[in-house]
C-alpha cells in the first residue's frame, strides 16, 4: 500500500490537532523509510519480478526488521516513546497515537501484500494478496486517502482547493506506480520511495503551516 497509508495520517490529525500532519505522513510511513535505506545498505532485501502479483513487481523476499509483525510493534512502540520524551509537555494520547498511526503500515501492508510479511524473524510470513485485485486495491487506496482528507477539511484542518489538487496529485503518482513500468532496479525504488516520503512530508507541512498562519 502506498497513499493509503496517509488516510490515517489525516483521520489521526482530526482526532488530535496536536499532532503536526508532516509528523504522521512520516510516522505511517516509517517502516517503508526504514526500508528504503535497510535496502540500499543491502540488509534487506528485493527483487524487481514483474508479475509476481498483478500490481506491484516487488519481490520483498527479506525484511525481517522493517516488516515483521515484531518489528512493526517495536517500531511504534519507539516512536510513541521517542515523541513523549521529545515533545515535553504533551498530552499521552498524542504520543499513544503516533505509535498507533506507525503499526497502521503493518495492518494496511497485510491486506495487500502477498505472503511476503513475516511475523518474527524472516518466519511465518502472512499477506492476503489485494495486490492481485488492482481494481479493488487501488480503489482502497483512493478511498483511504480522500476519506481521511475530506475529514481534515470539515473541521478546518485544510483549505479545500488545496487539499483537493494535493490528493489528486498523490492519486496520479500513484496511479504511475500501480500501473506504470516497473522500477529500474532494487535501489531505485528504494531511493524513489524516501523522495516520495520525505516529498509529501514536506509539502503537507507547507500546506498546513498556510492554514495555521491564516487563522493566527
């Protein structure tokens, strides 16, 4: 799963504005950010097979400390602790709902995935295979991610235009890597994907920081 790992990023800031939309874009990503350089660095590891599910050519045959289930709980565990230690002062719900909006990945990921998610280790691995239904996948995606937008927009979070223009523009992308040609190699879909998380980061945070300075 790619823009629909953001739905929650947004159903997470309807819930509690405290929490900056950058923080979450990054925080349900995490395990894809961690991946990225685990990848480039040749401690996981990825196949580019075209075909091997109807939407998405990625063999992701090891990734025992990005995306096992263990992993994924240890992971958000860290961030809700990391964020209550750095964020002084903030309320225990914010920091219980970064490591809720982290774990997200690993549930989505399990609906999508093949066989390909392990539980512990590199064992047990579980996925129920939505990647071979693209129609429906993507159209989970679409609604994951213009839910979670909409529900920002009524309670003044985003301005409409712009949220609307941003969520097309997420949905186009992608759209390319849905249905587009497969990546060139591993790293370049490792690489690719930390521009696109440290991308859309960036330009949330530009959109809301607008909101902000409007209603100051």
């Amino acid at each position: 799963m790619f823009v629909g790992h953001y739905g929650v990023s947004f159903v997470a800031k309807r819930y509690d504005p405290s929490l900056p939309l950058w923080l979450l874009f990054l925080a349900v990503q995490l395990l894809d950010v961690l991946w990225a350089p685990c990848v480039l660095l040749g401690i996981e590891k990825v196949r580019i097979v075209p075909g091997i599910t109807r939407s998405n050519p990625l063999d992701l045959y090891y990734m025992p400390y990005t995306h096992s289930l263990v992993a994924a709980l240890l992971w958000s565990v860290g961030a809700a602790v990391l964020y209550k230690l750095v964020a002084a002062g903030r309320r225990p719900r914010s920091a219980a709902l970064l490591g809720l909006a982290v774990f997200s990945h690993w549930l989505l990921d399990l609906v999508v995935h093949r066989p390909d998610l392990p539980l512990y280790d590199d064992a047990a691995k579980v996925g129920l295979g939505l990647w071979n239904l693209p129609a429906i996948a993507f159209g989970l995606e679409t609604l994951l991610l213009l839910g979670g937008i909409a529900l920002c927009v009524q309670e003044g979070l985003l301005k409409t235009k712009a949220a609307l223009v941003f969520g097309v523009a997420m949905l186009a992308i992608h759209a390319q890597v849905f249905f587009g040609a497969p990546p060139a190699s591993a790293n370049a879909a490792a690489l690719t994907a930390l521009v696109a998380y440290f991308g859309f980061a960036g330009i949330i945070h530009f959109a809301e920081s607008r909101v902000a300075r409007r209603q100051a």
